[in-house]
C-alpha cells in the first residue's frame, strides 16, 4: 500500500512539473498600437496582452473592451485565423497553433477605433 502512496505522490509532482514547465515556456508578444490616439495629451493603456507557446496563442483582454476582432497573418500575408468576440463574456482565446506552419506571423486585434499589433515565429 505505501508503494501505491508513493506511486501516486510521484505521478501527482509530474503532472504539476510539466504544468509549471508550461507555462514558464509562454513567451509574451509585445502588441503596439498602430493607429495614434488624436492627441499626444491621451495616454493609451493597452488592456489586452498575448503569449505563446510551442501549441497555444493565448490573447487576455485585461478589462472589456466589448467587440473585439482578432486576426492572425501568415508571412505570405493570408489570414490563418479570424475571430470576433464579445470581450464582455469571453475574457481569454486559446488559439491551438501546433498544426501551423514554421514561420513568421502577426497578430492584429482590433475594437473600437484601435488596432494593436504583435509579430511572433513559430520554428
């Protein structure tokens, strides 16, 4: 019985290491935003960021920011993914990437009158 306990105990910590190490592997993309605000006097807090992984991009919306359209391109400039959504009702996207393609790519997230920008590689 105490090997079954042990047993349990060392597929338990296994689960949660690879858990941790997945999580550690997110790598932030950085979203700029391309369309200026009217004045210089407007400071512009981003609410939305995103990561990746080797099977996962992951977009946050931080506060609502209510109709948002999320677009990735490939290098050749084609859309590889489309998505409009209420921010309201859905906080968080996991967009699954581990059947795409190695290469360049960029993420455009649009509401309102602002569009962000973010490039990130898949190898």
């Amino acid at each position: 019985m105490n090997h079954m306990k042990h047993s349990i105990i060392i597929i338990i910590l296994c689960v949660l290491f690879s858990s941790v190490h997945a999580l550690a592997s997110d790598c932030q993309i950085d979203l700029q935003n391309i369309k200026l605000p009217p004045s210089p006097r407007v400071l512009s807090i981003i609410p939305v960021s995103a990561t990746i992984n080797e099977t996962v991009l992951s977009v946050y919306f931080e506060r609502s920011v209510s109709i948002a359209t999320i677009t990735v391109y490939d290098e050749l400039n084609q859309i590889i993914y489309q998505e409009t959504l209420n921010s309201d009702s859905t906080p968080e996207v996991f967009i699954p990437v581990d059947s795409w393609l190695s290469g360049n790519y960029t993420l455009f997230i649009t509401y309102g009158t602002t569009t962000l920008k973010g490039e990130f590689q898949i190898e």
